[in-house]
C-alpha cells in the first residue's frame, strides 16, 4: 500500500491514477494506512511530514531522531521520486524521469507512465 505525497504541478495525481489504473501498487488516500510513501523530496521537511502522518514507533527506535541531521537536501524537485519504507524510512527505489517542458495533462500524464512502467518493472511484475 503505497501513499503519495503532494507533488509540484499535481503530479501526484497522475502518478496515483496510473500506479492504481495498472495495478502497479495499492495507492491508499489515508497515509496511515501506507506501508510506503512516494516522494519527490527527501530531507528535513520530509522527516516532519511523515513524523505527522506516520509517527514511528518510539519503542523500535535504537536511535535518538534529535541528534541526526538529514543528509539529502533539496529547495526543489527535479525530476526524482523516492519510493520511502513508511517504516523505517529507508528508501526502496527511486527514479529520475526529465520533467516535461510542459505542466500539461497530456504531459505529466506521459511522465506518470514512465515511472509507472519502471515501478512495474523493479517489482517484478
């Protein structure tokens, strides 16, 4: 069950109408219901969003989260998508699709596909 976080240029919506219309994953519009987050961002921001939306179990955590800084810093999306363990925030996959010169729905529609069919294809499906 994958969650997908809010995208630039909605992009996540046609990224969530494509992973479900070919059975690639499970999206789920309740995050906590997610073993697995779609990203484009990783980082501090990113941290407190899942923090909020699935808080990790204090009990599991070997490590203090306070003392650890974020290595992956990001003021803008790019192109990448991190497929994140909701979990233990490991990232399980990612990809890097040229973003399209234009935000039109046909564009960002051709964009979604392309990440839809290498997602398809890292899961072995």
């Amino acid at each position: 069950k994958v969650y997908i976080l809010p995208m630039a240029g909605g992009f996540d919506q046609y990224l969530a109408e494509q992973l479900a219309r070919d059975h690639v994953v499970q999206v789920v519009a309740d995050p906590k219901l997610a073993d697995s987050v779609l990203t484009e961002r990783l980082g501090e921001t990113f941290e407190q969003k899942m923090a909020k939306i699935h808080p990790r179990d204090e009990k599991k955590d070997d490590q203090k989260t306070d003392d650890l800084h974020p290595g992956f810093r990001s003021s803008a999306a790019k192109g990448t998508v991190f497929l994140v363990d909701a979990n233990t925030r490991q990232v399980l996959w990612s990809d890097y699709e040229k973003p399209p010169h234009s935000r039109s729905g046909g564009s960002l529609n051709h964009a979604a596909a392309k990440i839809a069919k290498k997602l398809e294809a890292a899961l072995g499906k």
